[in-house]
C-alpha cells in the first residue's frame, strides 16, 4: 500500500518528535518515579538492607532542625532575591531602552555576570565579603564605618549570598525585560501623549499590563531556579552552610545528605518535598500573575 505524501510527512514528523519524547522520558520521568520510590525506603550507601519504610523519611525531616533551618533560608532567597532581581532588571530594562547611542554595549555589560562561571563570580564574591583583607570592608573604611564580619555573621551572610544571586541573574532578567518592551507598540505611547499622559501613567496602564507574559516567564523561572540555588551558597559561604547554618538551601541540605552522609533514602525525600514546592508555587505564579488587564 502505497502512503500519501501527506502521510508520510506525518510519520516522519511523529518520528522526529518521538526522539525527544524518549530522551526526555529516559532523563526527567523514570529518574522523577525512581526517586519516588527511593524516599520510601530506608537507603543508606554504606548498607545492603533497603527496607521499605512508606513516610517514615519525611517523618525524620520534619523533626530535623537543619532541614526546617534550609527551608527558611531558601524561602528568603526566593522572597528577597526574586523581587529585587526583576525590579533592578526592570529599572534597567526602561533606561538601556531609552538609549540611542550605545545600548548594545551595556546590555552586553549587564549580560556578562550571566555567562560567567558560578563558581568563579562566588569565589570573586567571597573575597570582596572578606572579613579580614576583604575590598567591602576596606571600602567602608574610608567612611569611617566599622569592620562587618559579612560572611562570619549569622545574620549578615545569607544577605550577601542573596546579592550574589541577584547580580548574576540580572543581565538575563535585562535582556528579556528588554525584548518585552521592544514589542509594545509604540502608537499606544504617542496616543498617550496626545491624551496628555504621564510617564508613570503610561508606565502603570501601558507598559506593566502588556509586559505581563514576560513577568510571568521571568518570575516562573527566576523562583526555580533560586528554589535550587546551590553553587552561590556552597563557594561562597563554605560546604557547611555558612555559621550555624545560617545561608544553607535546601539544594545544599540534600547534597549533604546525600553524599556526605550517605542517605539517599533521606535525601530523595527531601528532593520530592522540592518538587512538590516548585509545582505548587509555579501553578500557582501561572494563576495569579496570567490575569487579564483591561486597558
């Protein structure tokens, strides 16, 4: 039986995209499933026995003190970290549009910390933050403000890993916010004008309504990927999660779990519990921020 073309098209066309339907199924699903299933038992690397335990691994995690300390800690890297990230891009978004001259160099400027390596901005981050020889607090100095301790302080350290995170995240947070703008129409601002608008108020009733499919693409992600910050937290504030644990993630918590203390049974439990988070907060950024506006 001879196919049509159109057929065959089709066969080809399901072909191609059966090939990363199986990568993605091999890659995210069956590691999802297995990891489900090694939460319920208890896995330890330095034991043979895998006894099925059901909840008893997130029983233990919800009495561990570390695993409620990396819970806050991660909430404040989401809470802080993401606002002020998208707010800084925004703000820069509007001035680099405005421009005539020499735009594309700042927005290569802005995107550079996004391209660097991790692990050497942390590094580079960690020994402005210094307490003793560190740039910040030589700079301070000349104000006649006293040495911080910074990364050696329970309370400071996390603010300064939350920096590092924002300042990297920025240049692509610009870049987006950027492409955001160029696709407003630019009759809607003349029409404003005319009408006798504010800047703020074509701001607030123009720019901000049709920019809302990017904010929601920026914040969507910008939350899973702080959701999972881990390379900032272990460079700069040290493997242990800073002094008394005070900078240490959730992604962190497992890692140690995981391949320090040999627990994957304790450590996948927690990792369906960051699962869980993320599909919870995503369903429900996609809910509240894809709200129509009426112009």
């Amino acid at each position: 039986m001879k196919l049509s073309i159109r057929n065959r098209e089709a066969i080809w066309a399901y072909i191609f995209i059966a090939i990363p339907i199986v990568f993605f199924i091999c890659i995210r699903i069956i590691p999802t499933l297995y990891a489900f299933n090694v939460s319920m038992h208890s896995w330890d690397l330095l034991s043979k026995d895998r006894p099925f335990i059901f909840i008893d691994n997130f029983k233990e995690l919800l009495m561990d003190k570390i695993f409620a300390k990396s819970m806050v800690n991660t909430a404040k890297y989401v809470l802080i970290g993401v606002p002020l990230q998208l707010s800084i891009s925004l703000i820069i978004a509007l001035l680099l549009n405005r421009l005539s001259k020499g735009a594309e160099i700042f927005r290569m400027i802005f995107f550079l910390p996004y391209v660097t390596s991790a692990v050497a901005v942390s590094w580079v981050w960690k020994w402005l933050f210094m307490k003793q020889g560190g740039i910040i607090n030589h700079l301070i100095g000349f104000f006649g403000v006293s040495q911080q301790p910074f990364l050696n302080d329970t309370t400071q350290a996390i603010y300064v890993v939350i920096g590092n995170v924002i300042w990297q995240a920025i240049g692509f947070s610009t870049i987006i916010f950027i492409a955001g703008i160029k696709q407003i129409p630019k009759t809607y601002y003349e029409a404003a004008e005319i009408d006798g608008a504010s800047s703020w108020l074509q701001f607030k009733k123009i720019t901000v309504p049709l920019l809302n499919p990017t904010v929601v693409y920026l914040t969507v992600m910008g939350t899973i990927q702080t959701l999972q910050v881990f390379t900032q937290v272990y460079n700069i504030a040290g493997a242990g999660g800073g002094p008394l644990n005070s900078t240490k993630s959730l992604v962190l918590y497992i890692y140690e779990v995981a391949f320090v203390n040999y627990k994957m049974g304790l450590a996948s439990a927690a990792t369906v519990i960051l699962f869980v988070i993320i599909l919870i907060i995503t369903l429900v950024q996609l809910k509240l921020f894809t709200k129509k506006f009426e112009y």
